[in-house]
C-alpha cells in the first residue's frame, strides 16, 4: 500500500482490490430459462476446439476462455498466454510472433495496408494447422504458411488488439440508442470548451448505433460472437460462412461447420443450437462488475474525474429501458430479457468513437470509424 494525501487526511490507496472474486456469474434476477441458457452458454464458452471441431486453418486460439477467463471466465487474457502452447501443440509447425510472449497479453495482429499500399485493416490469424495431428484428425497434408509478422512489424504495418472483460454486455447491448444520442447532447458547451467531441458509429444498412469491439464497429453480441468464432478460431457459421482459407488440404471440415446441430437430441433444445448462439447467451447473461464500497481516496477521485471532465466522455452510467414502473411484474415485460430490463449499467464510456490523435491512432478503419478514431 502507498498513502495519498487528501484534504490534509493521510488514506490508504487499495489498487487492485482483493478478496472473494465476484465476477463471471449471471445477472441477479433472470428468470428460470435464461439461468439455463447461461449455464449452458458457460459450458460452450469453455469448450476446447480441435481439427474435428472446425478449427482452423488459420487461428488466433482453440477455444473463448483462452482469451477470456482473468479474473474469472468472460474476462481479459489469462497471466500466462496460451497462445505459446498452442503455436506447436500437437506437431503443428508454426513460429511465435515477436509480439507474443509468457508473461504479456493474448494479442490479435491486423495489418494496417496491404502490399500494394490500399487499406488492410483486418485480423491476420497468428497460426495455421499444418503439420497438427490431434484427437480431431490430422493436418498434415496441409502446406498453409503463417504471415510474415516479424517482417510486417519492421513496416510498422501491424496494429494489436488484446482482449477487453464481455462482464456486462449484454447489458450494454440493451441501452437504447436515443438514450446515447441524448447523452451526447448533454452538457454541450463544457465539452465544446475542452474540445470533446465525438460520435456513433452506426450500421450502414439500418443506421442504428453499433456499440461493441475497439472502433463500435459491431451491432449485437450476436454479429461479435459469429465473427470472433471464424476469426479467432477459424470456425465457420451460419453468419460466416466461408472459411479463411478454402485449400482443400487445409478444410478438416465442410462448411459452414457450426451449423444447428440437427443430430442431437430433441429432448434437450440447447444441444441443438449452434456454439456460436450459446456463446451470445453466455455474454448477453454474465453480470457487470459490482462496484466496491469507496474508501475516502476512491470517493476524493470520484469528484475529481468529474471536475476536470473526465465524465464528459466516461459517462459513467446509463439505464436499461423497462421496469419504469416498478408496480409491473418483471416476467410480465418481456420473457427473453427479464434481467436485463431496468438496469443500472456503470460502463463508463459513453459508446461514441472519438478522435484519439495521432500518437493513439491504430491506422485501422471499421465502419465509419476512422484511422485515430476509438471507443473511450
């Protein structure tokens, strides 16, 4: 511990905060059904992805928990990266990239522009299969080469991404977007005086408001989890549903893989749908952080991040729609989004993508966002 001095008071400051971990369980208050479709989703969230299951040809990590599970399960990346392990697990003939190590992040690699000087922007898996024999099958008439990256980091043509907590999002998923347009309009002359401004990024097709990955380039938990399944693991779905790589050699499996899964049996439902669903119920069920009791230093900090404007782009909280009237039944709302509906969300951002500057500029454009624009 270190002391700080406030108002004349010597107080601890607590850092990271210890006891009993209290995140990755559901939202308080879902209704029966829901409370099964997260355990569900849980069990899924965890499953570890071979050639049988769809893996490949090329990948970032074999399952979601690898890149989700600190402190607990829908996390950041774990203290130790696994993506060490499975560059070679099983035979498979890949060379860790520069940028990973023991001790640092899980990463995503995007190159910023292709050969020929035209935008990029996209993931660049880290490994492929080739030369993986596993439980699965087999891998190793496949001739697929990883990328360059060292090469590409002397360009400086590489931009990485690590995992951000999925704690609360479904939450997120259930602002409603007049509510963040309201809230961008809010204290309008403050922000003009300290040159905050930003902006929605919105859907090209129905232009309502995409609020989930680094630059809010995605719409729903849904679209997040469809894509991350074929861009982090390889494995193609209903909603992607061509492989990264369509060498024959390479496809252990036809696609798209991770389809409803027609020959399970229709005494359990859930074992029908497809993983990439399951995953969607997990990140939609998984409670937010529960704040701590503030000590005297955390309240003092508190006021100052409002004073000097920090809460202009960091709204620090926003509601769910429904239970405006608490006479209501909850169940009598709606009988999907029972937990979700008239929550408090501290998220502390305000789900615009702001201009960072060129020292933060990542050079990558999503949606409408821009080379230096991001999500606060």
């Amino acid at each position: 511990m270190i002391t700080t001095e406030v108002s004349g008071t010597r107080v601890r400051c607590p850092y990271v905060r210890g006891g009993t971990i209290d995140v990755g369980t559901a939202i308080v208050g879902l209704s029966s059904d829901e409370q099964v479709f997260f355990d569900s989703g849980r069990d899924d969230f965890l499953e570890v992805d071979d050639l049988a299951k769809g893996l490949g040809p090329r990948f970032n990590l074999d399952n979601c928990a690898g890149c989700h599970s600190q402190p607990a399960i829908g996390g950041s990346a774990p203290s130790a990266n696994p993506q060490l392990v499975i560059a070679t697990a099983f035979g498979a003939l890949n060379v860790v990239p520069p940028f990973i190590s023991q001790n640092g992040p899980v990463r995503e690699a995007r190159f910023k522009f292709k050969a020929n000087g035209s935008r990029d922007g996209g993931v660049h898996a880290l490994f492929v299969i080739s030369g993986r024999v596993d439980s699965g099958g087999a891998a190793t008439a496949c001739q697929l080469l990883q990328d360059d990256f060292a090469a590409q980091m002397v360009r400086n043509n590489v931009s990485l991404r690590i995992p951000t907590p999925l704690y609360g999002a479904g939450l997120i998923e259930q602002i409603a977007d007049r509510d963040i347009v309201a809230n961008l309009r809010t204290n309008s002359l403050a922000k003009l005086l300290l040159g905050i401004s930003g902006r929605p990024n919105r859907s090209g097709n129905d232009g309502t408001i995409t609020r989930f990955g680094w630059k809010a380039q995605n719409k729903s938990l849904l679209v997040f989890a469809g894509e991350a399944y074929n861009v982090e693991m390889g494995i193609t779905n209903d909603l992607f549903p061509i492989s990264r790589s369509e060498d024959d050699d390479c496809m252990s499996t036809y696609t798209p893989f991770d389809q409803p899964r027609v020959d399970e049996s229709f005494e359990n439902p859930l074992k029908i749908l497809p993983a990439w669903i399951m995953f969607t119920e997990f990140m939609r069920f998984v409670d937010a952080p529960r704040p701590a009791p503030f000590s005297d230093s955390a309240k003092h900090g508190q006021g100052l991040f409002s004073e000097i404007g920090c809460a202009l782009c960091h709204t620090p909280s926003f509601k769910t729609p429904g239970m405006e009237n608490p006479q209501t039944p909850r169940q009598e709302i709606g009988p999907h989004t029972s937990g979700l509906r008239g929550q408090t969300v501290n998220l502390y951002s305000d789900l615009l993508v702001h201009h960072m500057g060129a020292t933060l500029a990542d050079n990558i454009v999503q949606g409408n966002a821009g080379p230096d624009e991001s999500v606060d």
